[in-house]
C-alpha cells in the first residue's frame, strides 16, 4: 500500500509540473508571435505615415515589441529542456536575429525617404521570416501539447496500475484499499480536466486560448458550408493599453485585461467564443449573425469597453479598436477571414475609429498589410 501511495503521489506532482511548465512556455511563445506580428504591422505604418509625431510613436511601438519578444524567448530559452523543442527555439532565436537585420534596413530606408524600397524589403525579406518563424513557434506549441495528453495517458495508466495494486491487497485492508482507490479516481480525473482546460483557456483572464478559437471558427464553418449561414470575424485591440503599463504598471495592466474579459462576457452572447491573444488583442467569434446584427453588438462592445475603470482609486480609460470580417462575404476560410478583420482593426486604429468592415473587393497584395497573415 505504502508503493502504491507513494506512486500516487510522485504522480500527482508530476501532473502539477507539467501543468504549470506548459501553460508558461505555451504563454511565452504566443507572446512571441503576436509581439513579431505587431511589430511588423508597425514597421508598415512607420514607413507609410507622414505625421513626424505619428512615426516617432511608431517607432516607440516598434522597440518596445522588439524588447517584449526578445524578453520571451529569453525565458523560453531558459524554461525548455526537451531537446527537440530547445531545436527548435535555437531555430527561432537565430532567425529572428536575421530578420532584425531586415527590419533595421528597412527601418534605415524610412529614415532617407525611400519608401518603395522599404516596402520591398518589408515584402520579400520581413513578412516571409516572420511567417517562417511563426510556423516554428506553431509546432513549438504542438509538441508542447502533445507532451500534456502523453503525460495524462500515462498517468492515468499509472493510476489504474496503482488502484489495481491497492484493490489486491485483501483482507482486512480491503475497504480502506477501495475508498482510496475511488479517491485516486476522482483526483485523477479532476488534475485531467484541469491540465485540458489550462491548455484551451488563458490563464490571466480565463478566456478561450488560439487553439480553442481556431476549433470552434473551423468547427463554425463547416456548418456554415452546410447551411448556408453567416457568422462574424472580429478582431479587436486596446488602446492606450500600453500607457497604462507604462505608468500604472503591469498589475494594473492585468486588472484592464480581467476586466476586458468580464465586460466582453456581459455584452456578448453565451454561444459567442472570445479569445486572449496575448497582449492586449482579442479574437471574437460571433455565430447566428449577419453584418447589421454584428455591428450592433460590436457597438456594445465598443461602448462598454470604452467606460471607465477605477484601478487604485485612479480613473483609467482605454479605447478599443476593433476590426470586422463577415462570411462569406469576406472570406471563405478562417485564415482570410482573421487576416481581413485584422487588416479592418487596423484602419480602425489609425483612423480613431471604434470599428471598421473589411472591404469586400480590395485589389490583391496592393500593400504590405495586404500580404499579412496571422
């Protein structure tokens, strides 16, 4: 009994590791990818904004997302043990140092004026490393996951060994065996669902995580391929959200976010998905819905994000920009339909707008944006 127990317990503390371990590394490396992400949609609106105030605070975003991916993978890289994984984000460090070198020569023909070779090198050498890395970091993630269903199948497989080994004990110790064996049981099965939840939900603000997003938009157009129905893309940013960090810390930063989450929860409806990101961005998944039904919720959301939050008997505001792709009208796929929300958001943000609809005919790569995919 003292083997089985002990085996138990060894068990669980396994479990808890790995629990904790992936969904920091799982953090870390989506952090990574939005921060690549931002900063080269920034690197674009550096080199295409006229107003010296605008590109000075471009360029701002631009270093900061520098310093925040570089941070990441900085503590990914110390984290990882697993020598296939540590492969690949040895891969990963050493192509984003190249595309460094790109951004910084792009960066140097903004500063002279040459815009059209800017965008050049922002097409042909930044956007293809960025996707590159990106696809690293996606099967980064997988293997991280498909560690965590290992790791629950064989603990549960040494559960069951250890419940076996207390049920044959007999005799007098028979029932104490059997209640323990139940109790192994229950613990078991609540540490799984606690591992699967962690893995498909962010651990600050509780929401959906991207792989829990992209099942329910694929699952979503299935149905609608099927039926004929139209559901609504949203992506959405914070405004200001760095302001905030910048001067009230993160702390209150993660308070902004929680209760982003909580205001998101209030206004949409029970079958709708949201998604953290990272960061500040947020995914929507809006079913049931056409484009007049989406704007209307999306203007909800607009003006309940936009009320003021009192953090530390301080009041904060925050804007939100948020961008809007319908199906089928904007997109057939999932991968068109978030790349052209996220390219809405974007006019959005630039122009202080609340919310901006994806163009249904736009003319094909007629900027860089264009060619960005998430």
């Amino acid at each position: 009994m003292i083997i089985a127990l002990t085996q138990m317990s060894e068990l669980h503390q396994q479990l808890d590791t790995i629990v904790k371990n992936s969904v920091v590394k799982i953090e870390l490396a989506n952090k990574i990818i939005t921060s690549l992400r931002e900063q080269t949609i920034s690197l674009y609106f550096v080199s295409t904004t006229k107003d010296p105030l605008q590109r000075g605070q471009e360029f701002e975003r631009l270093s900061d997302y520098g310093l925040e991916f570089d941070k990441s993978l900085q503590a990914l890289i110390f984290l990882e043990k697993e020598r296939t994984r540590k492969e690949i984000i040895s891969n990963v460090k050493n192509k984003i140092s190249s595309l460094e070198t790109h951004i910084d020569l792009a960066s140097e023909y903004v500063f002279i004026g040459d815009v059209v070779l800017a965008h050049d090198i922002i097409r042909s050498k930044v956007l293809p490393a960025h996707r590159d890395i990106t696809k690293n970091l996606d099967q980064l993630i997988e293997l991280q996951r498909s560690e965590n269903e290992k790791a629950v199948d064989t603990a549960t497989s040494s559960h069951d060994n250890a419940k076996f080994q207390l049920l044959v004990l007999g005799g007098s110790c028979f029932s104490i065996s059997l209640f323990i064996a139940i109790f192994v049981s229950l613990l078991t099965n609540k540490q799984t669902k606690l591992l699967t939840y962690q893995a498909l939900h962010d651990n600050l603000t509780g929401l959906a995580t991207r792989t829990l997003y992209d099942n329910h938009l694929e699952l979503c157009l299935q149905k609608s391929r099927r039926s004929g129905e139209s559901f609504s893309v949203i992506v959405m940013d914070l405004d200001s959200f760095k302001q905030v960090n910048d001067t009230l810390g993160h702390k209150a930063g993660d308070l902004i976010l929680i209760e982003t989450a909580l205001r998101l929860n209030a206004v949409l409806r029970k079958y709708d998905t949201i998604s953290r990101m990272g960061g500040d961005e947020f995914f929507l998944l809006l079913v049931h819905t056409n484009l007049e039904n989406t704007i209307g919720l999306v203007d909800r959301v607009a003006k309940k994000i936009n009320e003021p939050v009192v953090i530390n008997n301080e009041v904060v505001s925050v804007g939100v920009s948020i961008g809007i792709a319908v199906y089928p009208d904007h997109g057939t796929s999932a991968d068109q339909l978030i790349k052209e929300a996220d390219k809405a958001m974007y006019v959005a943000k630039r122009n202080k707008l609340s919310y901006f609809i994806a163009e249904f005919n736009h003319e094909k790569n007629s900027n860089p944006v264009d060619d960005f995919t998430i």
